[in-house]
C-alpha cells in the first residue's frame, strides 16, 4: 500500500476493531491500535517525501517560464 489516503483509510478500520476488540482482548485491542498507528505514521512520511520545498517549487516554476519564453527558431 503506497496511497497515503488507503493507509488512513485501513487505519481507521483498525481503529475501529480495536474499539470492539477492547471489551474482550485487550492484547489485540493493542495490536491493532500500535498497527493503526504505524500505517497513520507510514501515510505522513509518503506525504512529506511527496511534498516539493518551496525554494525548489519557486526555482521549478522560473525555469519552465524561462523555457516558455525561448524563441523556437523557424525552420525553413
């Protein structure tokens, strides 16, 4: 699982069976919640690592207007 939104979205389902597990096994209750965990903290380390720094996004934009501002020379 590589999309940040399905690693939250099957976090929250376990989540979910640790709240109904907890009434009868503590032990998967925790389990559960400690996975839960792993995938919400799995989903923000893809979103950061997919996240551009501003200075590259500024440097990237000034590139692709310099690149659109060149003259194509005319072929004959």
């Amino acid at each position: 699982m590589g999309d940040p939104e399905a690693l939250r979205a099957h976090a929250v389902r376990l989540f979910a069976a640790a709240m109904e597990a907890r009434d009868k096994d503590d032990e998967l209750a925790d389990r559960l919640v400690v996975r839960a965990i792993q995938l919400q903290d799995e989903a923000t380390a893809l979103e950061e690592a997919a996240k551009v720094p501003p200075q590259a996004q500024a440097t990237a934009q000034r590139s692709n207007r310099q690149q659109q501002e060149q003259v194509q020379p005319e072929e004959d």
